[in-house]
C-alpha cells in the first residue's frame, strides 16, 4: 500500500468512458490520478486528482507536462491515437513502458501492413497514399473491390469499400478527412464469410500469454464496417484460432511490443486463408477488457497496472460463460426521445453505460464515438446469447426524432 504523502503518480491520456475502469482501479489503489484531455466534459474526468487540457495526441504537448508533473507512468487506456503517444514520452523520460517503435508499427496501419510483409505472414494487397503522392499506378494494381481508410484513426471512423473507379476520389477524401498524419491506405478487400474475430490479449516479456477471441457482428443499415458487438468465445475452430493467435505473437514478439494488453482483428476469408487486420497496442474499447472478464475471469485492468511495476501477472480464471457487448445505436441522425430495455435481458446484463440521455442529439452509427450506450452480457450457453444477440431490436425501445443534420457519407461507393 502507498503512503498518502506519496502517493504513485500516474499519467492518465483521456478520461473517456471506455477509460473508467483503469482510472477506478488506479483510484481505488491510492494513486494519485493526473488526466489530459482536450474535452473537459469527458465523464471520467471527475477520478483525477489533477485535470490538464491537453490533446492526447499532440507529442510535445504530454512530453512537456510530464515534463512538469513528473509521473511514475503513463497510460493510454483503449485508445489507438494516445498509445503512441504514452510510449513516446515515457522513453524520452526514462519511464516503464513499451518501444515507441513497437507502439507505431502496431498504431499506424501502413507501418504494419509493412511489417506483416516482412515477416512473410498473410497480408492484404495494399498501398499508400499521400496528399502529395497520388500513387495512381499503385492504386490501379488493386483489384475492386478495395478497402480506402486512414492509417491512423480509430473507431471504423473514415473507411469506405469502393468497388469502382467513380467512387475513388471521394473514399480517399473521406480517408483524408479522418488522418492527423494525411496518410491512408487502399488495400484488397477481405471477406469475412467464414469469420470475423475480435479480442483482446495480454503480453508479459514480448509474449502473448493470454488472448480470448470473439465473434463480431454488425448492422449493415448504417456502416457495414463499424461493429456493433462481439461475442465470446469464437465459434471458429481451434485451429483457426491458435494459427491467428501464433501470427499475432509473431508480429508482438518480433515487432519489440513488451508488456500490456493488445486487441485483436482478424478475418477468414471464403477460402479458408486467415489475416489479421489489426493489433492495437491498447485494450479494446467499448469496456471489451470487462466483457471478457465476466467471460474467462482474467482482470485485465488490474493486469495493466500490475505489469507498470513488474508484478508477476496470474492468469487466474478459466472460461466459464459466454459473454458479449454490445453498442446501443440509432441508424439515423436526430434527437434521442427515449431509450429502454426491457425485463426480458435483466437475467443476462452485467453492465450497462449509457453515454446519451433523452433531448440530447445523436448520429447514425458511423463510428465508435456514435454509440448511444455499451451493454455487457454473459451467458450460460452459447446458443442463448447468439439469441438474444441476433434479435436485439426486440429487448431495446430506441425513438428517435429525426432531423437533418450534417451530411455524412456511408463509408461505401458504387
């Protein structure tokens, strides 16, 4: 236990909702909490000690108020932008944390598409673009259709499928619109006919000891691209799952990646061919470390800390339920009149967040931060929460009043 009078300072980068947990943990420990954000209305904001405006994503920004507040560490919880970020000025300052250069390949979508090429592993065709470098002759190599998207954003914000040369110039403006770096990305579009997973994992000393894949599902009324759940454990056979799980260790160990947790995205096309689309050097957003929690028992939050002080990490827990989140959404822009759930999933609800309140605005569900609320489940049975998962528009009373709003594109072009 730490002394009052000296307390572990920690660095805290955003103090979102899906960041509540780790900021609870570290309260609930004594530390002494310090969050920078450029939102001040952030609600996790109200655990910190001390409150900075400060962008997460801005380098020399963090670097010169860890500079002044002097932290023991620093923590990007859930956040692709901030992981960057927390390993950049942790180096600089000599503090427990990952390679900034792990960080970036595993953050920055070119970055890794290339060093999935080296390594000889599955690997989308792909190829960059710049607002200064066009890259035509590259794009033209890409058979539709094609994935367009940013190299470093998050959240399926920016992503579009085009499947034509008419839609081009509008999905690479979409993408530029959506990248602080204005670098994005056209790669070979790959099916998920057969699967399409989603997880989280822990790494101790550059291996992945533990990884819990899942399910995704989605809503194609509003973006095909933008998850509105996953569910725990995979339906997948054990061997797809280990083969993606041995790449992902390949790509973590190799990459230099040494503690704390990653979330994982992988596919299995029509023939049977596994990729992995993405592992972010951060935990899963909408509260994934908690839904696999009440799924394996493995604490990933506490894990996150423990590792910062080189604590031996306990994979305690074995796989007893199945569990699941999911993201509340409305499909349309307007004004949020009512939102209820009914009695029927009080048997299998863990957790409920509700990020948006009745006369608030909401948007069509075009990305992450366009979720209305999380709801966490667990099950006794798989079969159950494929049921309740695939008719949930029968357990949730959503009106909205429509109204018009900025425009925004659908993340697809014919």
């Amino acid at each position: 236990m730490f002394k009052k009078d000296n307390p572990t300072k920690v660095l805290f980068l955003g103090g979102s909702y899906a960041q509540i947990p780790i900021l609870k943990e570290a309260r609930d420990r004594g530390y002494y909490l310090i969050i920078c954000d450029f939102l001040p209305e952030n609600p996790g904001i109200r655990f910190a000690d001390e409150y900075h405006n400060v962008s997460t994503t801005d380098l020399e920004e963090v670097l010169k108020l860890a500079l002044k507040v002097r932290p023991d560490f620093i923590i990007a919880y859930a956040s692709d932008p901030a992981a960057p970020v927390a390993a950049y000025v942790s180096e600089k300052m000599g503090l427990p944390g990952n390679p900034y250069s792990s960080v970036r390949i595993l953050s920055e979508k070119d970055l890794f598409r290339n060093y999935q090429r080296e390594l000889g592993l599955n690997t989308p065709q792909f190829c960059i673009i710049t607002e200064n470098d066009y890259a035509e002759k590259e794009l033209s190599r890409l058979s539709f259709p094609y994935i367009v998207k940013p190299t470093d954003s998050s959240g399926s914000k920016g992503v579009t499928k085009v499947t034509c040369n008419a839609g081009i110039a509008a999905a690479i403006s979409y993408a530029f619109s959506f990248s602080r770096s204005k670098r994005i990305i056209a790669e070979e579009f790959i099916d998920n006919k057969l699967a399409d997973l989603h997880g989280d994992g822990f790494v101790v000393g550059g291996e992945l000891v533990f990884s819990h894949l899942g399910d995704h599902i989605y809503n194609r009324k509003s973006n095909p691209f933008n998850p509105i759940g996953t569910m725990w454990p995979s339906i997948q056979s054990k061997k797809i799952i280990d083969e993606i799980a041995k790449d992902a260790a390949n790509i973590i160990k190799s990459c230099g990646f040494r503690n704390g947790p990653v979330n994982i995205e992988a596919r299995v096309n029509s023939k049977g061919k596994p990729y992995i689309m993405e592992i972010g050097p951060r935990s899963g957003g909408h509260f994934v470390p908690q839904a696999i929690f009440y799924g394996t028992g493995f604490n990933m939050v506490k894990a996150s800390l423990d590792v910062m002080f080189g604590k031996k990490i306990i994979l305690s827990g074995q796989l007893t339920k199945s569990s699941a989140y999911y993201a509340i959404h409305s499909d349309v822009n307007g004004e949020l009149m009512n939102l209820a759930l009914s009695a029927r999933l009080l048997p299998y609800i863990e957790e409920f967040h509700q990020y948006i309140l009745p006369g608030k605005m909401v948007r069509s569900f075009q990305g992450a931060n366009d979720t209305l609320g999380i709801i966490l489940f667990s099950f006794r049975s798989h079969d159950k929460m494929n049921f309740i998962m695939s008719n949930m528009q029968d357990y949730i009373e959503l009106e909205i009043r429509e109204s018009v709003m900025s425009p925004q594109l659908d993340g697809i072009f014919y």
